[in-house]
C-alpha cells in the first residue's frame, strides 16, 4: 500500500541518441528550481541496453523492454527539514519520497513504518509530509524541468499513475497540485489510509479476543459460499461478484455448510464466522466500510498459520499492526496481543485525528484541476482484498456532489473480480492509461476501459460508475455479452 508512483511525459524517455538533446552528463544539465527546496546534487550518466521487465501500476500485462536512456538522479532537501529526497527521472520521474532505504534495496520495505518515528513518542512530520504529497509535487516540477533542460522544449503533457499509495498519491496531486499534471491514473487509491490501515486489525483483534483462528482452507470456504450466492446477481453464474451492494449474506448465514481441506471435509464453524464477518461488516468502524465477500480474505485481511496437528494461530497485519504501534501509539514496543476492543476504537479514533489533515486525498473539490484542462480516471477492482472498495464509491459520490458535471474530467470505474491493483478472475483494464492519454490529447473521453486478462481469457468494458455491467446474453467471456446500465 506504499507503491511508489510513476510519473510519465509525453517525451516517453529521455533517449540517448536525440538530435536535440543535451549530452547526457552532470555539467550539461542544469540543476532544476523548485521552490523551498535545495538541489544537493546532480548525476546523469548514459544507460545503453538497459532490459528489465516492466508491469505498470494497476496492469497485469508486462513485458521485457530494452531501452537506451540518460540516467538522472537529483538529490534535494527542504532547508530546516533535514530530509533529503531522491528523484530519478528520465522523461518517466519516480521519487522515494523521502523514506530512508535499506541498504542495498531499491524500496523501502511496504509494511515498515519505523522511519515515520524520530524517536519513541515522536512523529517525523517533515518526513511524512513528504510521504503524503510535498515529495511527489517536488517530483513533477524537477521532472518537468530535466525534461526540458535535456530536450531544449517543454514536455507536452505529462501524466500520473499510481496504484494503491500510489493511486492516493494520484488524487492527492489533483486536489494539491492541480496544474502538476495533464492526466492522473488512479488505481486502487488509498483514500483514507488513516483509517482504513488500522481498521483492518479489526479481523485479528477479533480472532484473539475469542481465541478462533480459522484455517485458510475454512476462511476460503466462506468466500466460496458467498460468490456461490451471489454470484449470479448480473444475470451470470461466473464466479465474480459483480453487484456487490445487492449481496446481502453474512457470514452467519454459511455455518454448517461443508468444505475441503486437505482432502477432509469440514463444516464451516459459527465460532469462524465471527472473524470472517469482521472483515465484511461496517460496526464500529468510521470509515472503513469493510471488503467486498470475493474478496481473497485469507491472504490479506485475515491472516492466519496452522501446524501439522490443526492448530492455527495468526502473525497479525504487519502494516496495520505497524500503523498502530508507530503511528498511533508511536511506542514500537506495544504488545498488539493484548489490546482491547475500547483501545483498538481508541485508537482508530486517534489515527483519523491526527493524520487526516494530512494523509486523506478525500476533497472532493478537485475544480482547479479541472480549470488547469486536467483529465482523471480512476478504478478499482470490486474485489480488492486490501482496500475497501467502498471508500472510492463514497468519495466519487461526493465529487459529483459538488459538480454534478464531473464526469467531463474525471471518471470512476469498477472492476468485478479484480484484486488489488490486479489479480483475481476478474479482467483487468490494461489500456487505462492510454485511453487516458486518448481523452487528454484527442479529446476522447472513455465511455468503458477496456478490460482483458481474465479467467479464460475473459474480456469486459468497464463501466463508469455509476453504470453497472449487466450480462445481455452470449458467451460471458466476450464483452459484447454484457451492456452498461443502471444500478438496480
């Protein structure tokens, strides 16, 4: 959930071997301006040959590259901070927001949130401001100005996208920086990552307050039984949920009914249904308006680890366990196990509190975005296992609130069976961004995201919220066999 964006400009790369570009050295690219900020330093070294494998945030259709490109890193800091950020652009810019990086390692570990303490009892604050936008806006404008330093003109557009943190990072621009980009792709954005982080302790606290850990295999056999009912909601039996808000089921509903671990079979207990319904319910918890029931619980939100002789036990959620211990408590030494039910809402309470302000990318008034020409699309899969997509649906209501005409700039779209960022049965849209860059520079706004790579090579048009996919007739794994309409 702590991806880090990708930053694109029309320029593509800044390849070597241009006729107008400058030589790919430190002495002939000047160092960028930006505002409250320090360039410490410039490298710019030429990278011939370069092959790696690419999959782009929010896509599930990689592929082997190999690209010739000058190599840029700039180094800057924000004077009394004590920060140093590192930007690596080429005409596609990505930015470590500042987070210290262990040694050896390209990224910082997703789930390690003790940079975020200057020490025990001490939030870092310059630190996580740069986390939450202050880097990513850095990104653009030093991006924009090695971009044309290199090329000697300015980049025509230039483009956000962004998965999970990523994809909050993408909202957060439009609502902070509102003349940064030309197009944001948001993926799976994190929009209350303060409360939906901590909140998804919730399944584990119940799971040690009762002392049930459930098997993998039996936490999989409510989720089977709940696709088994309401799979076929849009008029096809294709194991997607795809109109999650009519399937009413909880987890209660399914005690008794049989599944297979191991080659045994087993009833699904009351005593489990308990934790699985703390990850499917809404009590108790602002904010957090639980997962979707396809959703793959078992490997997210409900973690558990079982022995040769049947005992399970759970590791917990080391993000949301580190959320809480770091950020909350800020004393790494706190012992999740014995946490109580009023200091888990104590806590969640405190989180929304004191990071709202700063981590949410929840304003819906993105009108100077729209002012600056901006164009947004964003989607998520119905059945992410990590974040709810429940808090996108809201958000987006709220945008259209405010301007009911918010679909000429920006544009949300469902995924049935799809995971988080990609995964599941359900087809991804692996063309998002390019039907994105169609809208910006052509003026073609996207009626559907096309979406394929799915179960049996299944494709689907997305529909824009809030139209919803609804099988017409024909075979389910063409996508003329469904129709956008209404939400019933």
């Amino acid at each position: 959930m702590f991806f880090q964006p990708s930053l694109i400009f029309s320029l593509s790369t800044l390849l070597l071997g241009a006729t107008t570009a400058l030589e790919c050295s430190p002495a002939s690219i000047p160092q960028p301006d930006v505002l409250g900020a320090t360039i410490l330093d410039l490298q710019a070294s030429e990278a011939h040959n370069y092959s790696a494998y690419s999959l782009g945030p929010g896509s599930n259709d990689g592929g082997r590259y190999t690209v010739s490109f000058c190599h840029v890193t700039v180094v800057h800091t924000h004077p009394g901070w004590n920060d140093t950020v590192t930007t690596q652009g080429f005409a596609a810019a990505s930015t470590d927001g500042g987070v210290p990086q262990p040694p050896g390692a390209i990224t910082t570990i997703a789930t390690d949130l003790s940079w975020a303490l200057s020490s025990e009892g001490n939030v870092d604050w310059f630190l996580l401001e740069n986390y939450a936008y202050k880097a990513t806006g850095d990104m653009a404008e030093i991006g924009k100005q090695i971009t044309q330093s290199y090329y000697g003109r300015l980049a025509e557009y230039s483009y956000f996208n962004g998965c999970s943190g990523g994809g909050r990072q993408g909202l957060a621009m439009a609502q902070r920086f509102p003349e940064a980009f030309d197009g944001i792709l948001a993926v799976a954005p994190a929009i209350n990552i303060e409360t939906f982080i901590p909140a998804a302790f919730w399944p584990t606290l119940v799971m040690n307050l009762h002392e049930v850990y459930p098997s993998p295999c039996e936490i999989d056999g409510f989720v089977s039984a709940a696709v088994e009912a309401c799979d076929g909601l849009d008029g096809i039996k294709d194991g997607i949920i795809s109109m999650p808000h009519l399937c009413n089921v909880t987890a209660f509903d399914f005690i008794g009914h049989t599944y297979t671990c191991n080659g045994t079979q087993h009833s699904l207990s009351s005593s489990s249904a308990k934790v699985v319904q703390a990850a499917w319910s809404v009590s108790g918890k602002e904010g957090y308006p639980g997962l979707n029931k396809d959703a793959t619980l078992s490997s997210s939100s409900i973690t558990t680890e079982c022995s040769g002789n049947g005992t399970c036990h759970s590791p917990g959620i080391p993000l949301a366990g580190n959320w809480i211990s770091y950020l909350v408590a800020k004393d790494p030494t706190l012992s999740l196990a014995d946490m109580t039910e009023a200091e888990f809402f104590q806590f969640l309470a405190e989180s929304k509190t004191d990071y709202a302000s700063m981590l949410a990318a929840n304003n819906p008034d993105v009108s100077e975005f729209n002012a600056n020409g901006g164009k947004l699309i964003a989607w998520q899969g119905l059945a992410d296992e990590v974040i709810p997509p429940g808090g996108l649906v809201d958000y987006y209501a709220q945008v259209l609130e405010q301007d009911a005409t918010a679909q000429d700039f920006f544009r949300y779209f469902q995924a049935p069976g799809v995971g988080h960022c990609f995964g599941g049965p359900g087809p991804v849209p692996n063309t998002a961004l390019a039907q994105l860059m169609d809208w910006v520079e052509r003026g073609i706004a996207p009626d559907t995201l096309h979406a394929t790579r799915g179960t049996n090579n299944t494709s689907r048009d997305l529909c824009p919220y809030p139209l919803q996919q609804r099988y017409v007739g024909g075979d389910p794994r063409n996508a003329t066999s469904f129709t956008c309409a209404k939400a019933v």
